[in-house]
C-alpha cells in the first residue's frame, strides 16, 4: 500500500515525503506551479498533474494501491487570496472535491488535511485551542475551513476517516541540507531575515513595534517543518491502529516567538548585522498567535523537538547553500 501525498514537491510536502519514504511507499502528485520536482525524494514516485483532474486522479487511483492521501496541494498566499478570492475558491475548494470524490469511487479512505491557523481570525485569546472559535477573515482561511467542514459531512455518510491539522509558521530545514525553504514570492519572516543577512536584499521591515508584547512587536508561533511532517505521519499511524478518526489538531509551540527575537537570533547565528526598517502596523496583524497543542500531544504524542536556535540554524545552513 502507498500514501499519495499531493503538493508532495512543495515545502511542508517535500519535507513530510522524505520521512515517509524511510517506512512507506509514497507518490507524490504536484503540478509544480509553486513546488519544485528537486525537492522530491528519489526514493518517491513523482506524478507531475493537478489534482482537480479527474483524469490525472483516476490514472493514479488505477495504477497504485493507495491506502491513505496527504494533502498540502494548495494556494497559501493571504493577500494574494484578497485580491484573487476565485483563484482560491477553484484551487483550494474545487479541485481538492475532485480528489475527495475519487477517494469515494476507488475506496481510499484515509485523509489527512494540511489546515492553517488562519482558520481562526483573529481570537479573542491569546492561547488557540481546538475550541477557540473559527472565524477566518480572508479567502485562504475561508477555503481551508470549507475542507474541513466537507471532511466531517462526508464522514457522517461514508466510510472515510481523515485528520486536520492547522499549523502556524513551519519554519527550518531538513537535517540533511537537502531541501528547505523557498518560496517565490517570499512572505516568510524567517527566510527574508536570511535573505537580508546574505545580501539578497537591501533591509528588513518590522511592522508595530507599539504591541502589548514583551518587546512590542508582533508574537507567532514557528514549528520546525520536520516537526509538522512527524505530525502527519503520527496522525495517519494514529488512523491506522484505531487510536483517532476524525479529529483536528493544532500544531504549535505553546510559547510564541516576537519579531525581535526572531531577527536578534538570526543575527546571532549568522554572525551579520541587519538593516531594519520600523514601519506602522499593519491592519488585522493581532499582538499575538500562539497555538496550544495539548490535545495532539496526549492523544498522539505529539511534541514539538527544536527550538528557536535549532529552527533558525537549520534554515541558515540551507539558505546559505
């Protein structure tokens, strides 16, 4: 049996493939409008295609015996699903019922959904549980949380199980200095600090530093992507073994992480300086985002194993190859 992992030539997909493929056999479906076919593990088999082709989907479901699908195949930009609401409606929602439906037809039923925090808005607390209320202000986030309630209507009426994970900023790179991040655009806080202190580009910019935190600027919550991908891979053993179905859990480090310290410990690592430029808040940016992940880690065990240091240090070695 393999696991479809489809955006599986994307950042977070790249990476959760090359820990699937010491155990598993995996295909990766990807059509490479934003991942990138090197960072697929040779040891997985790489199917270039969209998965909002039923043809493409039903070439796979035939050839492979699937037992379980990831999914990460989605737009993720939050300004671009602003100004392009359809784009994401099409990409995010449609194409990802046409992988659902076909799920159905060739009986594989098992699914494990990339979600985001952006589900949630702007809360009201500090600390998000998986009670906090849902309640997205952009497209993207209002795509993802249409997934998640069709996963949980089509449960009621088939024999379908699935996990939703909503996570931060995954952030990092894999040990093995053989893929990380990259992003074109880049909006990531993380490899833009890198970029700037490589001399890719010319400053940095922080946005409020006038916030209830403890250096008044912005705190979020960063997960080490090996971190994430080790989640994925507990929640589908988890479905497995008849320990969870249909359950939604966040992904964070309990703790949060400002802006400052964010730059401070690239700084640091990278021992160079940064050009920062002080720009006013930007609207809908909350003081803080910190995600509680107590339900995963008592029900899967789930911990987060790098800090801040070995998150950035990891992402340096890569951005500096």
């Amino acid at each position: 049996m393999a696991i479809l992992v489809c955006g599986g030539a994307g950042y977070i997909g790249s990476h959760t493939v090359k820990e699937l493929v010491t155990t598993y056999e995996v295909v990766v479906l990807d059509n490479l409008t934003t991942g990138f076919e090197s960072l697929v593990d040779e040891r997985a088999t790489f199917v270039k295609g969209d998965l909002g082709d039923p043809e493409v989907v039903d070439t796979i479901f035939k050839t492979y015996s699937i037992d379980a699908v990831f999914h990460f195949a989605a737009n993720s930009l939050v300004g671009e699903s602003v100004e392009n609401p359809l784009k994401y409606y099409r990409n995010n929602v449609g194409a990802t019922l046409v992988l659902l439906e076909k799920m159905i037809e060739y009986n594989v039923n098992r699914f494990i959904f990339s979600s985001t925090a952006a589900t949630y808005g702007i809360p009201n607390s500090e600390l998000i549980t998986e009670e906090t209320a849902t309640n997205p202000i952009n497209p993207y986030g209002r795509s993802k949380l249409m997934i998640e309630q069709i996963l949980a209507d089509m449960a009621r009426v088939h024999d379908f199980q699935y996990v939703v994970l909503r996570y931060f900023n995954a952030a990092g790179a894999h040990h093995s200095g053989e893929i990380g991040e990259s992003h074109d655009p880049e909006s990531h806080l993380i490899p833009i600090v890198l970029q700037h202190l490589l001399g890719e580009r010319e400053q940095i910019s922080v946005f409020g530093t006038d916030y209830e935190t403890s250096d008044g600027t912005c705190v979020r919550d960063y997960i080490h992507v090996t971190d994430l991908a080790r989640a994925h891979i507990l929640s589908y053993e988890g479905m497995t073994g008849g320990k969870i179905a249909n359950q939604t859990y966040n992904l964070g480090n309990g703790a949060g992480y400002s802006v400052n310290e964010i730059i401070e410990t690239c700084q640091q690592i990278s021992g160079k300086q940064a050009t920062i430029n002080y720009a006013p808040r930007r609207a809908g940016d909350p003081a803080a985002l910190v995600a509680s992940s107590d339900k995963i880690s008592k029900e899967l065990g789930w911990q987060p194993t790098f800090d801040l240091t070995a998150i950035i240090s990891s992402a340096w070695a890569w951005h500096s190859k």
